[in-house]
C-alpha cells in the first residue's frame, strides 16, 4: 500500500468517525453528562452538561470531517476552545491536577468507542478497526488539547494569586489626616515594587495625603535594585505631591548603603516608624507630648 493509499484510508476512516459522531450525538452526550469531567463542572444541572458534551462532539465531528485528526490547531477545535478552557480552570480550582484532568477526558473515550463499535457490527474486521483506531486518535488529540488548556488555566490562577498575595503583603496604612504608610516585608522585587509604587499612589489621591512614609523595618537587605525602587516610588509620590519619608533604616543597612555607594540624600529618612510619624506631624503642625516620658514635654 503506497503513502496516498494510507493517507485516503485514514480519511476515509475519519469521515467515517464524523458522521457517527453526528448521527450517535444524543447518545453520546448522555454517557459523556455522567463522566467526572462534565459532572463534576456542571453540578448545578445535568442539562448543562448534556449541551456542553453536545457541542464537544460536534466539534470533534468538524475536526474528523476535515481529516486533521492529529492537528491540536484544526479548526474545529476553536469552537470549544473557551468551553474547555472554563472546564479546565474549574476543575483547577477544584484542585485537580493537570494530570488528572487529561485522564477525565481520556475516560471518554470508552463509552463513545463501545458506541462505534456497535454501530460497525456488521462489516469486517478491517473495517471496523480503522475507524476505532482513527476515534482513538482523535480523542488523543484531544486529551493533549486539554492538557495545553489546563496548564494554561493553571498558570492564569498561580499568576493571579501571586498578584493577590503582592497586593495583600503591601498593605498601606492610613495613620493619620493626610498621612500614611506602607510597612514593608520582605524581598523587594521589580514586580512587588510596582505594586506597592500603585498602591501608595493610589493612597495619596484618595486620603489626599502630604506625607508618604515607607517603613522598610522588615526588609533583610538593600541593594542597589531596592535603592533604584525606593527612589522611583519616592520621585513618582513627590509628582503626587506628598513628601516621602523612609523610615526603619537599621545599622547594617546604614552601611550596606553607604559602602555601595548609594546616595539617598535627596530622601528624607528616620531610624524608626514612629520618628517619621511625629516628622510628618510636626511638617503639619501638630505637637506631639510624651506623656510617659520623664519631662512630659512636646516632642
């Protein structure tokens, strides 16, 4: 048998896997509407599912019709794409693997194959087997389409969870009228540092603030990055119009920076939280008493 001669069978057997899965639809979308895949996702009715599994099969019966049974880009494809992407992302969210989803949807196979072969009863061997063979491919094609979509779904919600947890780890804290403050924690990185960048300018419009502090008390180290950060959040608070005050500058870190040779002078900086408070207080002409101190007395 030539290559042309194997190329038409395999057609042949695919257009043959089209019609059935036209013609055998209804049936098909029953037994799918109980499999794990779809009843696990559409839990609210089983008539979702039933439609969902319908337009799967008509999908996977354009891809057959066409013949590019092994092509995660045909065609047909595109139609369920966003259907099977949202099954995906859920049953990530459920917590299932991206392993356990590709075998959810090779369990379909079984009960649509025992649907082809019952409707291949009467012809040969030949006959049957190339078909089967062809649906198994298919559906091959189709497990690794889901594999790549839920992959895709999964580092959508690691991405949006990081963000979450960046925008959660940068609080900004309003301390008092025209005042506030971020306490950071942690590694400074570009991405952390554009969030607390948006999140304190964010703050300085809405608390219509004068005076920005960031507390970088719980920060283990300062580098040249972490400098280059402070100073553009500082630049871009200042165009805001509020004056930033760094605070929380330790010993160790007083000479990382010195030995660096980082120039922060244009940055106004206090050794504690509460020194850059009673600072931003006093620019605004409050006068703070130490009442538990020895004289009592304004600071």
């Amino acid at each position: 048998m030539t290559d042309q001669d194997s190329a038409a069978n395999r057609e042949a057997s695919a257009t043959v896997v089209g019609d059935f899965l036209l013609r055998r639809r209804e049936q098909i979308c029953q037994r799918w509407a109980d499999e794990t895949l779809f009843r696990t996702v559409f839990t609210v009715s089983r008539d979702e599912a039933v439609e969902a599994a319908g337009a799967l099969v008509e999908a996977l019966a354009v891809v057959a019709a066409s013949g590019r049974i092994e092509d995660l880009r045909a065609p047909g494809f595109a139609g369920v794409a966003e259907q099977l992407a949202r099954m995906a992302a859920s049953r990530a969210r459920a917590g299932a693997a991206p392993g356990q989803i590709a075998d959810e949807v090779a369990a379909l196979r079984h009960s649509v194959t025992a649907l082809l072969r019952a409707d291949l009863s009467g012809a040969d061997g030949a006959a049957t087997e190339a078909p089967v063979v062809a649906l198994t491919v298919l559906l091959g094609t189709l497990r690794v389409f889901v594999m790549e979509t839920a992959l895709s779904a999964g580092e959508g919600i690691i991405e949006r969870q990081r963000l979450q947890l960046l925008e959660v780890a940068t609080p900004v804290i309003k301390l008092w009228n025209g005042i506030v403050a971020v306490p950071l924690i942690g590694t400074l990185d570009s991405a952390r540092s554009q969030v607390v960048m948006e999140s304190l300018l964010e703050a300085v419009v809405t608390q219509q603030a004068r005076f920005a502090i960031l507390d970088i008390t719980g920060v283990p180290t300062v580098d040249s990055l972490v400098a280059q950060h402070l100073m553009k959040t500082v630049a871009a608070a200042r165009l805001m119009g509020a004056e930033c005050i760094v605070s929380g500058i330790r010993p160790a870190i007083a000479q990382t920076i010195v030995h660096l040779g980082i120039d922060l002078s244009s940055i106004i900086t206090r050794t504690s939280l509460d020194d850059a408070l009673a600072y931003a207080l006093h620019q605004q002409g409050a006068v703070i008493v130490d009442r538990a101190g020895n004289g009592g007395g304004p600071r």
